[in-house]
C-alpha cells in the first residue's frame, strides 16, 4: 500500500510542476470508520464487524476561466486513493482508485464529494477456497463512492480539517457472479492541506445573461458489453443494446430525454434453455423470446465535455419475466466534439444489477 501511495503523490507533483498559476491545489486524507448495510438477506451473513479505511486525494480547484466553473460554483476535480478493511476474512480488503468531483455549498463550507473508480478486492469469490463470498465475484470490479463533509479550508497555513459522512459501493455489476456488492456508509474525519496560498487566483464570475437555447436533438446509441446470469459457473454472454432517444436541452447545465431500447441479452438466451430443461412443461417455452424493448425517460446533467445520465425505462416487450419491469440507467458521458460520446453506465432494476454498458453514439 505505502508503495501505491509514494507514487500517486509523485505523480501529483509532476502534475503541479506542469500546470499553469491560474489553477490551484489541495490534498486531503480521511479515515473513516462504520457499517456495512444490510440491503439483502444474502449479504447478512458476512456483516462481521465495523469496517475502516482511508481516502486519499488530490483536487485541482477551479476559478472560473472557463464558464462552466463559474456556473457549478468553482468545483474541484481530481484523483483518489482507497483501502477499505471489510473486518472479515471472507470479504477481504478493498483497494480502489477514482476521478472525482468536489462540489460547493453553503459558502464553501459544504462539500458534496462523488468519485467513481475501480476497485480491487483480495478474496473474490471461489468455489473451493472462499464460497462464502456471495458479495464479489471478481478481483476487479467498478465502485463509486460519495463524501458529504463540513470543510475549513486554510486555517494555518494551507492546513485545515474535514469530517462528515461517507458511502462507498462495490459490485461487479453482473459481470461474474456472484453479485450480492456491498454498500458501506461510515463517519469520517480528516485533513486538508492548500498548496501556494500566497497565489490564491480570484474567482471569475461568469457573466453570460443571454438564454440558453437549443433545438431538439437526435441521438443514436450502440451499448455492449458482457455480463452472466445469476447462476454461478453458468458463463459470460455478451449483449448488444441499440437505444434511440430525443432530447431537449432546457438550460447550459440539463436535458431532458425521451426514448427507447432494444435489448440483446444473450445470457437471457441461455436462462430460456436451463429453464426449459428443468421444467419442459412449464410456461416458458423453448421458443420463448428472450429480447426486450424498452422505453424510457432521462435527465442529462452538462458539466464541461463531460455529462451524467440518468434514465428510468418501463419494458413494452418483454415475454421472458425475469427482473422487475422497470429499469434504470446511470451512465457517465465524454462529448468528443459536439456530436460524437462514448458512455459507460450501469443498468440495474433498483438494487439489482444488470450490466455495465460500454457505449458509443451520436448527437444530431
């Protein structure tokens, strides 16, 4: 772990030696302290004690010289470091690395933190040496982590202190079962420290009054990736998703969508055939059709070239009843341009879930 952390705050040097004055930095440690949810009976078991751990980071802070900085109220951005001690030898330890976004309120006193990484666990799931471990199928899996923290920034010389809560989420999202994930919210307390105080920027108001407006537009959307079903061993399956939607930009920072998919779930295909071999004369047949569509309603949220998407679906078509209904959609976009972006969401049916999608599309 020591060895990770010598080179991340390398790395980070490096990184303040090439930056320009107009941008400004921090780093910050935590320790955190708390439960494991019990948000499944499957997950009951393995809730042995209070897990622990620490999250470093490091936060470009933003001034306004671009306008969206200006109109998310300066955010930071920057790079985090986790190890989470689970308290159980079954679970095992978690390490994971993250991008992150700092968020502001309440004149700066708040901090609204949401990262989102990848994670390495040290006892996955294994049918001989830990089957027990119904959590985490995989060694390497997708996290995402938030931090509500009350901040004093700079309170002697470029030191200052935090503490406030913390949840932190690990699933492999399907793509190996088992897949029951862990949830972990915690109370956590620690340091921050401002590097060249003496050559704080000022903030730049953004000062654009015109109205934003933009037409309808049109976007196509290819998703794939692979992902198993909830029988153990039964194998990865790929899946193809092919999703059109309109959206409506109302403002510089939201759209709203309305849409619809087509879903290709090839381990679907696979739970048709071990459903009908074990009950031939039941209601699904061997010619039962495993695809689905779907339609949907979403919000994009506009910060720089980057984006988040949320979606909530109802399935038009769906003979094979399997999962809720409803699904949901929670994806992170990059606009390479105005019209071409690559996605990677998570789809789940509440706290189920699916798949991670891996996309490409177009908006016309």
């Amino acid at each position: 772990m020591h060895r990770i952390v010598y080179l991340f705050f390398i790395f980070t040097l490096t990184t303040f030696a090439q930056e320009s004055p107009r941008y400004q930095y921090s780093v910050d440690a935590n320790y955190y302290y708390g439960n494991i949810l019990k948000h499944s009976d499957a997950i009951a078991p393995l809730i042995k004690g209070h897990p622990d751990g620490f999250l470093l980071s490091v936060n470009r802070k933003t001034f306004g010289h671009k306008a969206w900085e200006s109109r998310y109220n300066y955010p930071d951005y920057g790079i985090s470091l986790h190890y989470e001690d689970m308290k159980n030898e079954v679970l095992g330890k978690n390490y994971g690395a993250y991008l992150h976004y700092n968020f502001y309120f309440f004149q700066r006193n708040l901090m609204l933190r949401v990262g989102q990484g990848v994670a390495y666990t040290t006892n996955p799931y294994d049918a001989v040496s830990n089957p027990e471990n119904v959590a985490y199928g995989t060694h390497w899996m997708p996290t995402t982590y938030f931090l509500l923290n009350f901040k004093k920034e700079n309170l002697w010389k470029g030191f200052g202190v935090q503490a406030g809560v913390s949840f932190f989420h690990h699933s492999n999202a399907n793509l190996r079962s088992p897949n029951t994930s862990t949830n972990t919210i915690a109370f956590n307390v620690g340091a921050t420290y401002t590097i060249n105080t003496d050559e704080t920027p000022e903030y730049i108001k953004n000062t654009d009054t015109v109205r934003f407006t933009q037409p309808l537009k049109y976007n196509l959307v290819f998703r794939s990736g692979v992902n198993e079903s909830d029988l153990i061993g039964a194998g990865q399956l790929p899946f193809y998703v092919y999703s059109g939607f309109v959206d409506k930009r109302i403002n510089r920072k939201s759209a709203l969508q309305i849409g619809a998919d087509y879903f290709v779930m090839k381990y679907l295909q696979d739970t048709v055939n071990r459903i009908v071999a074990d009950n031939p004369n039941g209601k699904v047949k061997s010619d039962t059709d495993y695809k689905k569509i779907g339609v949907f309603i979403g919000h994009e949220l506009f910060i720089n070239h980057l984006s988040v998407e949320t979606q909530i679906g109802c399935y038009a078509y769906r003979p094979l009843d399997y999962l809720d209904p409803i699904y949901q959609r929670i994806g992170a976009k990059y606009y390479f341009g105005e019209t071409i972006f690559a996605e990677v969401s998570l789809k789940t049916h509440a706290a189920k879930a699916e798949a991670i999608e891996f996309s490409l599309g177009i908006r016309l």
